[in-house]
C-alpha cells in the first residue's frame, strides 16, 4: 500500500488520485489504496496460487471442506455454479419452491429442468418452512431421473431443515446434495445453532458471509465436500461466474471474517444469541405481538431454529408487515430486514448492540399501543378484511408446460395481467423481500396466482423481475 510502486493498471482512480475528491474523502485512501487489480503479488481469484489460494485453503479448514470458494457476486452466483457444476442441460433436480429467485436464474443459465418439492406451510404464520425427508423420498421415488436434490436451509426466518435425514435420503441414490445455506454461515461455529450443512451431509453448500458474519456486501462462500461433484468440473464453472476483475477489498473482508469466526466466533455468537433471546421474550410481552421461537421445534418442516433472527408478527395489531416496517423506519429510525403481508423481520449479528435491541423494542411497542394514531400506510379496507377473515393462502405450485430455459428464450408478447390466466409465463415475478418467486418461465399463469400477486401489490410490496415493475403486463410465450 505504501511500497512506492507507480501503477500503471486498472483501476482508473489509481489508488484514488483519479476519483472524485469528495467521493475519495469519504472513502478514504486506506481502502482505495487496496483496491488494485490481479497484478503480481496479489495473486488471481480464478487461478488462486499465492495469498488467495491460501486464504481459501483457511475457510475450508474452518468449516471443515474440502474446497472452499470466495464469491465477490453473493450466493446469487453460489447457486448457479452449484446447479452448472453438478448437472447437464436436460437433466432433473428436485427443489423446494420457496427456493430464492438465484435459483431460477441458475435454472435458466444451466438448462437444468426443476421438479419442485412443496415445502411445509405453517397457515398460522403465513409463511413457509422447509422440505422434510419424506417429501425428498416422495419425490425421488416418483422420479426415478432426478440427478441431484437442492434444498434450502435455514429460510430467511431462521426454520432449519433435517438436512442429516434428507442427505441420507439423497446418498442412498448416490446423488449429490446441494444447500443453499446463505443464512446460516454462523452455524458452524457455535453448538446452540442448527448443524451446519457440510456436517450434516451436503455435498455443495453456499453461504452468504456477509448477511451474517462481518464480511462486506456481494461477499459469500461456496463449500465442496466429498467426491460426488467433479472438483474439475466445479472449478471450472466458478472461473465461468467469477469476474475478471475481482475488487480486492471484498477478498480480503471474506479472509478477516473467516479469521474473526475461527478466533473469536463463540464468544461473539453467544453474546448475539443471548441478547436475540432477551429481546424475543420482551417483544413476546407487548401485546397483540407474537415472535415465534422453541415453542415451533418439531412442527412439519422445522427440524430446528436459528435463534438470532426474530419473526415479528404483527397481523392482530391491525397492520401488515409492510405498514409496520414503514413505520418502524420513519418515526422510531429501526429497519428491519424483511417484511411481508403479516411479519417484520429482525436480523440479530455480532454487530447488534444492546442498544440497538433497546430502539427496537421501543419501537413495537409503541406500534402496539393502543392509544396510538392512526397511521397514513393502513391498508384498503378489502385488503384488511381478507386479512383478518383469513381468506389468503400462498398459491399452489402451478403447472410446468415449458423448460425455463426455453420459455425465458422463447418469442414472448405482453398481455394485460389480470388476463393472463393459462399463458405461459416468460418471466420471474418475485415479491422481494423475501426474494421467493411465485411464478416463473415455463409456468401457467392460474388464477390463484393472478389474485395473489394483486394481493401483495395492493398491500405494497415491491416486486422484481418483471419488464413491467407495476404489473400491470406480464410477459409470455408467444402462441
């Protein structure tokens, strides 16, 4: 960083003189005096010899692999290496439904053709949970040419699946397991959290370090274990994915927050556990609010719970989860991670304080008062009867009349949304957060899912995916 070397390289703000002052002050020179290219002595990202390829060497011992990859495009890229890596065009995978939208994308990308797996629904929550070993089983019985079985674990709420049950299901086929664990890269490294995957049986796993551990954001690692999956073929797909130009910074916070799990990571971890816990059993108290906690461990599809993420529930005050993150955010100053139509959700890490804990339960408890005034964000008066009544249900899968591969590439034309029941859909539609698409390309449009989707847009939740933001139009296939 102060060596004295003169760059003549990429990037062009060369260390920062070339960037615009007041952007580079805020910045500071420390981290755009590392933000350098692949030259010699820092070694290559897609061709790791030197510091990089000993810095992987360390995660995989810290989570006991035999391969670890730093990603610097999140497990979005995870899960498409995974999918490319392990299957050919054409070939079978069983997932679960409430896989993130990554997962489309890697379907799309590697040709791959998905039969879903439903996950548990808990219809008091609203929400789902994971597979079970018997619905794996289910599934692998009824299609003897499934090539690998992908499931996620944990949700974003924090439910864990029987990942040591599901991987003796899938291994007694000789398949490989893959896991989307990219909110669970702290399970490792403390007993009071769910077993993590590669200890449980997973033959590919991702984690988003950066959503829980101390890396910074866009950062994740994907973890090999066992000889199921080509390892050549694997580093091959990851050289695919990766960018040339990989931005340094993010590689060395990946090394720190691995170092920092390795030395510290228990400690760290009980803290966060003990203070989540706390502020569970406090929100608990405020009335009309529930966080669901142990009292679910067992039920169909949670096997076990992260305790660090607190599901606030807060349809009996009156409000949807989207109200009440608006509100939370503009008068108490507290955003939360999530929200959907009946929950908020709350993200406990190593950098939570008491503090911020204290801010938090203020303000519910102040959403839940009695007294309080009415808000500008109540929804429609429709709206908060079909929530109250209970006459809203998550769609059922739809029929698949098209690979996704060939129904995202195929001719498309744009039809009026609400009349677009029993086209095939062209595009992803993805309520976001938290990120689960209802339906994707090679699917038919029902019209549960055309009810639904007005549902969540009139109770304002923002959805990604399709060419028209407001969905007033869906795109697809051309007939």
């Amino acid at each position: 960083m102060d060596s004295g070397v003169i760059p003549f390289h990429t990037p062009g703000h060369m260390q920062g003189k070339g960037m615009d002052r007041a952007l580079r002050d805020f910045l500071g020179d420390n981290v755009l005096a590392i933000d350098l290219t692949q030259i010699r002595g820092l070694d290559d990202l897609l061709q790791p010899t030197g510091a990089i390829a000993e810095a992987q060497a360390l995660a995989a011992e810290a989570y006991g692999a035999d391969h670890s990859f730093f990603l610097i495009n999140g497990s979005t890229s995870g899960n498409q290496i995974m999918m490319m890596a392990a299957l050919n065009p054409g070939e079978k995978m069983a997932l679960p439904r409430n896989s993130h939208k990554s997962a489309m994308g890697g379907l799309i990308v590697s040709g791959v053709q998905p039969v879903w797996m439903r996950p548990e629904v808990d219809d008091a929550l609203h929400m789902d949970h994971t597979v079970t070993p018997e619905t794996v089983r289910r599934t692998l019985d009824a299609h003897r040419d499934i090539k690998a079985v992908y499931i996620v674990t944990p949700t974003y709420y924090g439910v864990a699946a029987d990942i040591e049950g599901i991987a003796a299901v899938v291994h007694e086929r000789n398949l490989p397991l893959l896991v989307d664990e990219a909110w669970g890269p702290h399970f490792h490294f403390h007993p009071a959290l769910p077993v993590d995957a590669l200890e449980a049986g997973a033959d590919l796993c991702i984690n988003s370090t950066h959503k829980m551990l101390g890396s910074m954001s866009q950062t994740a690692m994907l973890h090999a274990k066992g000889k199921r999956v080509r390892i050549d073929r694997l580093k091959g797909v990851v050289k695919l994915f990766l960018s040339t130009s990989p931005n340094l910074v993010l590689i060395a916070s990946l090394d720190v927050a691995r170092k920092q799990m390795a030395l510290e990571g228990a400690a760290l971890l009980s803290r966060t556990i003990d203070l989540a816990q706390e502020t569970r059993r406090r929100l608990n108290e405020i009335p009309g609010v529930y966080c669901f906690g142990e009292e679910l461990r067992g039920k169909p599809g949670v096997f076990d719970l992260d305790p660090t993420k607190i599901t606030i529930t807060v349809k009996n005050l009156g409000y949807t989860g989207y109200e009440a993150e608006e509100i939370l955010r503009r008068r108490y100053n507290v955003q939360c991670e999530l929200a959907d139509l009946f929950n908020c959700l709350a993200l406990f890490t190593i950098g939570t304080t008491a503090e911020a804990a204290e801010r938090l339960v203020y303000g519910v408890a102040q959403l839940a008062r009695e007294d309080r005034p009415i808000d500008v964000f109540s929804p429609s008066g429709v709206l908060q009867r079909r929530l109250k009544t209970g006459t809203y249900a998550l769609p059922t899968i739809p029929p698949i009349r098209m690979n996704p591969r060939d129904a995202f590439l195929a001719p498309t034309e744009s039809v009026r949304f609400k009349k677009s029941a029993g086209r095939i859909c062209a595009e992803v539609i993805t309520p976001y957060p938290p990120g689960i698409p209802v339906i994707s390309p090679g699917e038919e449009i029902t019209q549960e899912i055309v009810d639904y989707l007005d549902l969540e847009l009139r109770a304002g939740v923002r959805m990604q995916g399709p060419y028209d933001s407001e969905l007033r139009t869906i795109r697809v296939v051309s007939r």
